[in-house]
C-alpha cells in the first residue's frame, strides 16, 4: 500500500538547541489539529467541534489549512473548518467506480481526484482504469484529464500555476512508476525507484519526496522531473521513524529515533533541531505535525514501557527553538493535520 502524505541553499548543520519544555506564547489557537473527524485547538484536548463526517474517513486539508476535502456516499466533498459549517457535494461518483483518491490544488482553489474503474478480473491486479478528474473547489463540472487503462493511479499534488498534474502509479508495495500529467492530457511516465511507499508533495505543489527502503534514504525531486531529483541520505545508519513537508518552505521535516529532528533540502543543506527528552518510547508510534504555517511542529510518541500506553507531545518554536508541553487526549499520538480554525 502506497501512502499519499527548492533548492535552498544554506550553511551546513546549524543546531538550534533546546533544554527542558518551558511555559511559553508557542501554542496559538487560531490553529489546530483534525483528529479523526474532530477539531481542536493546539492548546486543548477538548473537540471545538465535530465534522459531519463519518470518525473514521480520512479526509485531504488545503495547503491554506482552510478546507476539508473527502469522499462520503460516493460523493466528493468540501467543508470549511469552522463551526456550523456544512458540507457542500463536488461531485457524486458513479455506482460502477469507485477510489477517488484526493490531491488539491496548490493554491487550494480545486481538486484532482483519481476515480478507479471496476477491479481486474485478475485476483489483485489493477483496476480497469484510473480516471483523473479536476474541478473548482467553489464548485462547477468536473472534467477528466486524463484515462490510464489497467493502472492505479493516485494523485499527489496539482500546480495550476504550471497547468501541470504529479501522480503516483502504484504495482505493489514499494513499485512504481512517477507521472506528470498535463491539463490537456499529456503524460510522462516515469519508473521510480523501488523501495518508496510514502511519497507527498509540498504544499505549493512544486516539489515531491519519497521515502521507504532503505529508511535513511529521502529522495525530493521538481514536480516536473523525477530525474531531476536528488537522493538525500542521513549521516548515519539510523532510521528515520517519519517525514513530512514544512509548509511554506522547500524544507523535509526528518524524524529519527530517539530525540531529533532534521530539516533537508534539495539543496543539500540541513539543520538540527533538538528536541526536549522524552520518556522510552516507540518510534512505531511517533508522529510528526507541522503548523500550516510553518513555523511550529508538533512531535508525538507513544510510549513503549511495557503495560503503558501514555502518549508524550512537544511543540517546537522553530525560529527560537523554544519549546512546550502540548495536552494529548486518550491513548494514541496526535496523528491529526493542522488546520486553520475560521469563525
């Protein structure tokens, strides 16, 4: 199963440090977290409010953090996050397809969603077809770019600035190819390496990363051009737990075991962020969140004492480097994205 999450040049490994969590301005609630179907604040565990969606759907916030898009009853559809806020249908999926697979737009004003056709007749093959469609996120008729026979075809990321469309062909678990698929149809195929199961693109749509096997290795390449891309690669054997883009910027926010944070680009440059020290943990639980704007992350785990299931939660300034508890509710890491909370 494949998972749908610049060239900046800089001085080598800066470090910005951090000593003990302290009470600081870091938590700012005009932001928060979607958990499941819930939103709330970053500094209170208790839910603002509760989508109308069904717990678990799994549902693709605009890169401006504004905007909910997911798949109910066959139907695609948006939902500001605020209160009161009420669902409004795209577009409905016929009854003989099915996948619908979301990406945004990079300027968060449309949609692209990948709607598979009926399964192979082959035991897990491929479906039939892969249509990739595109609408107005204030509404409109949807209108398929591009039908690619006998491919699962799930889209990462949409630069209408560049009228150009990033996808990830999936063959099976850690196999496939890259695709760059014009407005107008047009299609370059490219055979990605094996080994990357996570791939997400960054939020103005312009840069893409892929992580897996082996896990100290993070690839980042243009929307463009796979080929162009580069292989970035930790100064260790170490794992890395997870990865995720820093909004805003062209940085890779890099999770390894243990209590460190590392900030790539494709540039090669890199920078430290240390964080507070946390209680045994398990890196199978950890979670990283940045703001939708960039300037803080969230880093969770779960702990591993045996007989424990206690979750730990910091949030890290990152221009000073300051740090703070942050509250966690229930048993599981904060896996939730950040969202802007409107009125």
């Amino acid at each position: 199963m494949v998972l749908i999450i610049a060239t900046a040049c800089g001085s080598a490994n800066p470090t910005v440090a951090t000593k003990t969590p302290v009470s600081a301005a870091i938590l700012d609630d005009h932001f928060g977290f979607l958990v499941g179907n819930a939103v709330r604040t970053e500094s209170d565990t208790k839910p603002l409010f509760v989508l109308p969606i069904p717990e678990d759907t799994a549902g693709v916030v605009s890169p401006d953090g504004r905007r909910l898009a997911y798949v109910g009853s066959n139907d695609v559809r948006v939902i500001d996050i605020a209160p009161k806020a009420q669902p409004r249908t795209l577009f409905t999926v016929s009854g003989e397809e099915g996948g619908a697979y979301l990406a945004w737009s990079s300027d968060s004003t449309g949609l692209v969603f990948g709607v598979t056709g009926p399964p192979s007749p082959v035991n897990e093959g491929p479906p039939s077809y892969t249509k990739l469609r595109v609408i107005d996120a204030a509404g409109g008729t949807a209108r398929d770019v591009i039908r690619i026979p006998n491919a699962n075809v799930i889209p990462l990321a949409w630069d209408r600035q560049a009228h150009l469309i990033s996808a990830y062909e999936s063959f099976e678990i850690g196999a496939g190819a890259y695709d760059v698929v014009g407005e107008d149809g047009t299609r370059k195929v490219t055979a990605a390496r094996p080994g990357l199961y996570v791939l997400a693109a960054s939020q103005d749509g312009k840069h893409v990363f892929g992580h897996g096997d082996p896990q100290n290795v993070v690839r980042v390449w243009p929307l463009e051009s796979y080929e162009r891309g580069l292989d970035l690669q930790a100064t260790s054997d170490e794992h890395i737990a997870t990865i995720a883009w820093r909004p805003g910027t062209a940085e890779v926010g890099v999770l390894f075991h243990g209590d460190r944070l590392e900030l790539w680009d494709a540039g090669g440059a890199r920078r430290t962020v240390t964080l507070p020290t946390a209680p045994p943990s398990s890196d199978r639980y950890a979670t990283l969140a940045f703001r939708v704007d960039g300037k803080a992350v969230v880093i969770s785990r779960q702990s591993g004492v045996e007989g424990s299931t206690d979750t730990y939660a910091v949030a890290v300034d990152l221009a000073s480097g300051r740090s703070v508890a942050i509250p966690v509710a229930g048993n599981g890491p904060i896996a939730g994205t950040s969202v802007r909370i409107g009125a």
